[in-house]
C-alpha cells in the first residue's frame, strides 16, 4: 500500500518537474512588438489602401480578434473606392462609343 502512494507521489512530482522545464525551455511563445496607437494604425491602412497594396493592412488585436474601431475604418475605405469604381464603370458604359 505504502508504495503505491510513493509511486503516485514520484509520478506528480516528476510530472511537476516536466512541466516546469517544458515551460521555461518553450515558454508562452515569441513577444509580439506593440502596435501603434489608433490613429497611426489607420492612417498606415488608408495609405496602403491609396497605393494599392492591401497586404500592408494590419490590425490590432484584442481578446476577441481584431479592435473593430480599426476594421471599420478600413471596410468604409474600401466600400468608397468600390463605389468610386462603379460610378467609373456606370460612365464609361453609358457613353456611346
């Protein structure tokens, strides 16, 4: 009997142990940079949206994704030069060639 609590005992520990240098050999992961505040974030997005170059848009994230003050500036950007486009295309079809 006297061992099998020894035995439980050692195997808590030894798991203990494990988690201990598993934990500071991989740690919680890289540390990400801060991102800027607010307003440097989506001045940065809307001039990548300006230059064409919608792989440089990035946003902050918080507990539930992305902050939405951020994402929402970006789709109104976007939903503006879209209808910039259409008005474009409505014009140029309606003109007769």
């Amino acid at each position: 009997m006297l061992s099998w609590i020894v035995l439980i005992v050692l195997m808590g520990l030894f798991g203990v142990v494990f988690f201990a240098i598993f934990a500071s050999v991989f740690g919680r992961g890289e540390q990400v940079p801060p991102m800027d505040n607010t307003v440097n974030v989506n001045a940065a997005n809307l001039a990548a949206i300006k230059d064409n170059n919608l792989d440089e848009i990035k946003f902050a994230t918080v507990l539930r994704g992305y902050r939405q003050d951020q994402v929402d500036v970006v789709i109104d950007a976007l939903l503006t030069e879209i209808a910039q486009l259409r008005k474009q295309v409505a014009e140029i079809n309606s003109t007769p060639q």
